[in-house]
C-alpha cells in the first residue's frame, strides 16, 4: 500500500471524464499532486495502481485507489461540499445519478461513434447523430424548466455531463448551433465559461519520474 501526503491524479487535460473529476476536486478544495498523463505513454507507476490504464486514477493519502470519475467526484464531495453539488435545487441526488448513468453507458457509447467512426466498422455518423439527439431532448426537457439541469445552478449532473456535450457539440459545431436545442447551448455556452472549467483547463507539462510536484487546485 502507497501512503501519500496528498491524494495523487493521474489525468489528462482533455479526456471529459478526467475534466470532471478535476472539477469536483476543484470544488471540494481538496489538493492533490497531478500527474498529467501522455496517453500514448502511459506512466509504468499509474498502471501499477490501475492496470486498466485509463484517466482519471486517484491515489489517496490512505492509499486507496480510485479509477471512476464518477466515484472521484463522489469521494471529494463527501468530504467537502461547500457549493451543494450534491444537494440539488430540484430533484434529489439519486435523480442526477440516473441521468448520469444515461450519460455514461448511453450517450458516450453514440457520442463515440459519431466522434470517431473509424475506430468502428460499418458506422453510419448521422444515425449514431440522431441516436445522441435523444439524449439532448431530454436534456432540453430538464432545461426548459431551469438555466441548469436541476436547478438555477450548476450541480453534480451538469458538471459530470456537460464535458460529453462539449464533445458532442465540437464534432460538427455548426450543425449543433442551428439545432432547436436552444436550452442545451445556452447551458453549454454557460459551463464553457464557468470558473471550474476554465481553470482545470490549464495546460501543464505531462509528468515523468523524478519531477517536482504540480498541486491542484490551482487558485492563482
């Protein structure tokens, strides 16, 4: 077992699960060492703790290792949850975890399919489009009623699924800005410029052995 005295993420800057879960942590203002990650070249001690070798992996101070971005943003609010992420305005927290969980074991899988046909045989990309557009309805249902997905502010559920809408969006913008899904790109428009997000988006260098501790969040 690994005793740290600061949990260390493994992540990587643009991979939306990771985004979340440094944005939960940013909330929480639990600091932790990042180790920003190549993903061509995945660090040997990250694969140690999580043979999986995906993004985002927290090791925690007791050495616990976590490798769901979902269980890292649950491990850091639990601890500390000073803008309510967990209590939302409307709804309940087992409501944002439904239509997470539609985010992650649905809409990624055509959001995958759309952004990245070659990687799947025989793929029609309007099809996975249109499949995806499901989601975003009913994303535009939540909106009609409030500016965030539960509420007049930005919770748990707009945080964890956003950064997949951001994907979906990017793939053909100018499709995705003429659509009737206007809720959905204000919402967007708002968490592009959202202080969580723009601040995990800094750049830093990718993490070898041997190099001196980068701390987040960075507040400066």
């Amino acid at each position: 077992m690994t005793i740290t005295s600061t949990p260390v993420l493994y992540s990587f800057r643009r991979c939306p699960y990771a985004m979340r879960a440094r944005m939960a942590l940013y909330s929480s203002g639990i600091v932790c060492e990042l180790r920003e990650v190549v993903l061509r070249n995945k660090p040997e001690t990250m694969l140690a703790l999580s043979p999986k070798g995906t993004v985002p992996v927290l090791l925690t101070c007791e050495g616990k290792v976590i490798d769901e971005s979902l269980d890292i943003m649950l491990w850091a609010l639990r601890q500390n949850d000073p803008e309510d992420w967990l209590s939302p305005q409307h709804g309940s927290l087992e409501g944002m975890l439904a239509l997470i969980e539609r985010n992650d074991f649905e809409f990624k899988d055509h959001l995958d399919r759309y952004k990245y046909p070659v990687r799947y045989e025989g793929v029609d990309t309007v099809q996975e489009r249109t499949k995806g557009e499901l989601f975003l309805q009913d994303l535009e249902q939540h909106l009609s009623k409030n500016s965030c997905l539960f509420g007049a502010k930005l919770s748990l559920a707009d945080f964890a699924i956003a950064p997949f809408v951001r994907q979906f969006a990017n793939v053909d913008k100018s499709w995705f800005d003429q659509t009737p899904y206007t809720g959905v790109q204000d919402w967007l428009n708002a968490f592009l410029c959202d202080e969580h997000f723009t601040v995990v988006m800094d750049k830093y260098a990718p993490w070898k052995e041997g190099d001196s501790p980068v701390f987040i969040p960075n507040c400066t």
